[in-house]
C-alpha cells in the first residue's frame, strides 16, 4: 500500500458540486438525485472545505469526508463543530477500509487523489464506486494523464537534478529552490524559441500549485500518471 497521504487540499471545487455534476449527467442521458437532498461521499478531503461548504450550505445534504492525513481530518471536526453543523462527519481512514452502506451514495468525489494511489488502491476505490454508488448515483474522480503530463515528468527531472539532494524534512527549502530554477529557465529560453510559449505555460502552472502538490509531483515524484484507455475494461473484439 502507498503510505502518501491523500492531498490536503484547501479550496471547495465549483466543478465538483452535485449541482453541476447533474447537469453534467444529464448529457449523458442520466437523471441523477436531486442536489439539496443528496448523500455525498468525499474521498480524500484534506482540510474539509469542499465537505464543508457543500454542509454550510445545503442543510439537507448528508456528506461523509474521509482523508488519511490525521491532522487535516482534525482541523476539519474543528470548523465543522464550530460551525454547527450536523450534516457532514469526517472520518481519518484508508480507502480500502472504507465500507458504506450499500448503493447509498447518490455524489462519490474523489478529487486529485487517484493519481497517488498504488494499484491494490486504485482496484479498491473502483470497487467501492461499484458497490456505494446509488442506481442514480454519479462519481466525479480526476487523474493525471499520458501523454500531457510527458513533459510535466521532463520538468521533474530537471528538478530533481538541479536540487541533486533534497532537504530531508525541509520540503519548504525544497520548493524555494525548485521555484528559483523555474524562473531562471523561464529568464533564459530564447526569444525566438518555438516551444517558449508552451514552456512559460506550464511553468507558470508548477510555479501557482499549492506547496503539498508541487511537492508531491516535482520533488518527491508520487505521482503515476495513466493513459485513459487503459484504466477501464474495453470490450473484446468479436471473433
């Protein structure tokens, strides 16, 4: 098992509100359960906020949070009791170990965290969306993907060979040092280079990541990247 903690992240995501996801689902032919009075289930939650604002302002909607990372889950019982609210419980778990009641969840959400999961992980998540999702349940999980993420891996190397050791236990130092090399190649890429454009893209990118992701890819390199067509099952061809 992957002993990386699932990201704390810290902002709520608009694209990952029941609300959106409906409409999102009804593209595609499905009629999904109404928002205001949803179960959602939130997978690696970090800090709460998503889980939080989702409970703050929808009373009628039950969320469950779940997250690794003890400290996170902490803070988040924290606001969520100083805020009085009663519709959303965070749980310190693994994903494996994680067992709701049958067809129940109507929202699964698993943002940013699929990537960082080893496959024993990935296997138990898929079959827990299998298992929790309701007959009109939606699950939104987001990964990083091949063939993109190719030079993001080339923006690693460089990092890790201009850091050569990394501070152990001082990821900050890590980061400022990662940042100074990113912006002395952003100064010195020729002006008249074809892939400036594209390179001042993505560093710019790496450069607005918040620390604990930056870190993550670029520095201690969890995260492992997929090819779409490979994550589910296609259908045989006929004989």
């Amino acid at each position: 098992m992957s002993d990386t903690k699932l990201l704390t992240r810290s902002k709520p995501l608009s694209r990952a509100h029941p609300d959106y996801l409906r409409a999102l689902a009804r593209w595609f032919g499905l009629d999904a359960a109404p928002a205001e009075h949803a179960h959602v289930l939130d997978i690696g939650c970090g800090y709460g906020t998503h889980a939080l604002m989702l409970a703050a302002f929808n009373p009628n909607m039950r969320i469950i949070a779940i997250d690794r990372d003890e400290e996170a889950i902490a803070l988040a019982k924290e606001v969520a009791e100083k805020l009085a609210l009663k519709n959303v419980r965070f749980i310190c778990q693994d994903i494996a170990k994680l067992a709701p009641k049958q067809a129940s969840v109507d929202y699964l959400i698993c943002h940013d965290v699929f990537s960082y999961l080893d496959e024993d992980e990935r296997h138990a998540l898929f079959k827990l969306t299998k298992s929790a999702l309701s007959e009109r349940g939606v699950a939104y999980i987001t990964y990083s993907t091949y063939p993109g993420w190719k030079l993001l891996e080339g923006y690693a190397d460089m990092i890790e060979y201009r850091l050569e050791q990394p501070a152990e236990g001082n990821a900050q130092d890590d980061l400022a040092r990662a940042h100074n090399f990113l912006a002395l190649l952003q100064q010195h890429i020729q002006e008249n280079h074809p892939l400036k454009p594209v390179l001042a893209l993505y560093n710019q990118e790496i450069l607005s990541l918040e620390p604990q992701k930056a870190h993550l890819d670029f520095i201690a390199k969890k995260i492992i990247p997929c090819i779409s067509m490979n994550l589910w099952p296609r259908p045989k061809k006929p004989t």
